[in-house]
C-alpha cells in the first residue's frame, strides 16, 4: 500500500518467458491466490431427484 504502480507497462513476450521482465502490479492475496476453491459435492449420477410439486 502507499506505492505507485504505472499505468502502462511495455514487456516484451521474451522477457515474461524467460522471466527476466514482470508485470508492476499490487500483491492482492497472499502467494497470489485469487480464487478461492469450491467444496466438492458428491452427486449421484445414476439418481435423479425428484421434483415435489
């Protein structure tokens, strides 16, 4: 917080492959995680639920 970050950045495709140019840009999440993962739920391919009516 409190640093600047340029509006416009010139990188080139070779430098972001080789790792030798990055992006300027601020850190939202901790080891850049920006997505938190769903819970996985168990469905029942074989049964179809019902709809009550």
């Amino acid at each position: 917080m409190g640093k600047d970050y340029p509006w416009v950045q010139a990188l080139t495709l070779k430098g972001l492959l080789e790792g030798t140019e990055r992006l300027q840009i601020p850190q939202i999440a901790p080891d850049d995680i920006t997505f938190k993962r769903a819970e996985r739920i168990n469905k029942d391919k074989d049964k179809q639920k019902k709809l009550e009516v």
